[in-house]
C-alpha cells in the first residue's frame, strides 16, 4: 500500500501562516489563508477545501472567529472608562534612621508612566536604588 515517494519531496507552505496547506484550517488566520491558497496553490485549494460541502467551510470559519478573545473580561470595562484624574506628582523627604533620609516621588501614576521604568530611570540618573512601593502600584 505504500507508494514510492521521489526525492527531494516539493512541500507547498502558505504564505499566511507558514504552515503546509492541511494544517491551515488549524491555523489562526484561516480565512486569510484560504484566500491566499485559492490565489497561489489551487490544486491544493481544490484537493483539500472543496472536497468539503460549504457548510463545513462555513462552520470551519464560524469556529476559527470564536477562538479570537480579549484578555481581561470585566475587569478590562473598568480601565477603558478613563475618568479625568488631576495630574500631580509630589516630591518628598522621609526620614529613615538618624540623618539619613529617602525621598519619596508619588503621582507618577497620574501622568501615565511606566513605574518601571521611571524607577529604572531615577536610579541610573541619580546613582542610587529606587523602588515602588505598594501603595503607588
């Protein structure tokens, strides 16, 4: 039953996905790569997509849209209603023992920075070790 393949063996890729044409129904650009491989492969558009009823097709790409989600849920809501917050950042001195002293920069979250980054910033900046705190996440 088994055939003798020629070699080297011609594999045909899409060029969507980059995946071999009976993978691309798996794939997350399904409707993209059946417009592509009815353009540029069609013998294997017809050998593997038109075997199929166009139900199938349909149901195919119906299943492939359900897959795409958003991240977040209702917690996401919350964050895209961006109420109008006043921008301050205030900058002060805690004492830490005797006379040795930490200064303190909060509202940077106000002016939508990146605390990582800033406290990265502040450190090479400065020459000192910077932190974010809690109450400031």
């Amino acid at each position: 039953m088994t055939t003798k393949a020629d070699y080297p063996l011609k594999v045909n890729y899409c060029g969507i996905c980059s995946l071999p044409p009976e993978y691309c129904q798996n794939g997350p650009f399904f409707d993209k790569c059946k417009e592509w491989m009815e353009d540029n492969l069609p013998e294997d558009y017809a050998k593997i997509f038109l075997n199929k009823t166009a139900e199938e097709l349909e149901a195919m790409s119906l299943g492939n849209e359900k897959k795409k989600q958003t991240r977040g849920g209702k917690a996401m809501k919350n964050i895209t209603k961006k109420q109008e917050v006043q921008r301050q950042v205030v900058v002060g001195r805690s004492m830490r023992a005797r006379k040795k002293y930490v200064t303190l920069v909060r509202g940077l979250k106000t002016c939508d920075l990146d605390l990582k980054k800033c406290s990265k910033s502040f450190g090479q900046k400065f020459a000192c070790g910077s932190s974010i705190t809690r109450e400031e996440r």
